[in-house]
C-alpha cells in the first residue's frame, strides 16, 4: 500500500521563496519548477507574506459590444436556470400523480420496455 505523502512547508521557506520573488529572482513558475509547489499556493504565499504583493495583476478589457453579449449569456443563463427549476418541478408533479394513481387504481400507468 502507497502512503501518500503530505508536504508541510516551514514558515521560515515560504518566506525565504516570497523574497525570491520579491527581488526579482524568479516568477511564480520558476519558483514552481524549482522547488515543486503548487502556482496557487505560491500565490497564496505572496499575498500573506509580501510587502509588495504580487507583480502582475489581470486586467479584463472589453469591448462595449463584448460586454454587452456577456450581460446577455448572464441574462440567459438566469432564465435558463428558472426554466430547469420549473421543469423539475413539472416533472416531481407528474411523477407524484403517476405515483397516486398507480396506488388508488392499481393500475401500471408507467411504459414497460
């Protein structure tokens, strides 16, 4: 049987790695490749033990038509989810009246293959 093996990082590494990046040493991914932790737990490093934070910040720019096509699939999608929530609401009515009838007529109402 294959234990599997949990790495617990110092205090005193994660600083030391956060001031790599800090002096401008080593990006994130090379920091990565060179000591084997996980992108998002650097990135977690950063933000609790940098002074400065991190170097890179995603900037999302979009065109007014861009925009307005997300603000319509967002539209969409709340509708779409009320359409879901209504037909399994349709389909819990139907499944209790086929339930009722099969128990107060004993008829098989369900299709057999």
């Amino acid at each position: 049987m294959v234990k599997k093996v949990y790495k617990r990082y110092s205090e005193a590494f994660r600083i030391q790695v956060v001031r790599e990046y800090e002096q401008d040493e080593h990006s994130i991914k090379a920091l990565h490749r060179r000591y084997g932790v996980n992108q998002g737990t650097l990135k977690k490093w950063i933000q609790k033990y940098s002074t400065q934070g991190l170097k890179y910040k995603l900037m999302k720019i979009q065109t007014p038509e861009e925009q307005d096509r997300l603000k319509e699939v967002e539209a969409e999608n709340v509708r779409l989810k009320l359409l879901v929530a209504d037909l399994q609401l349709d389909k819990v009515m139907l499944e209790s009246t086929i339930t009722v009838i099969e128990r107060e007529y004993g008829i098989d109402v369900k299709k057999k293959n």
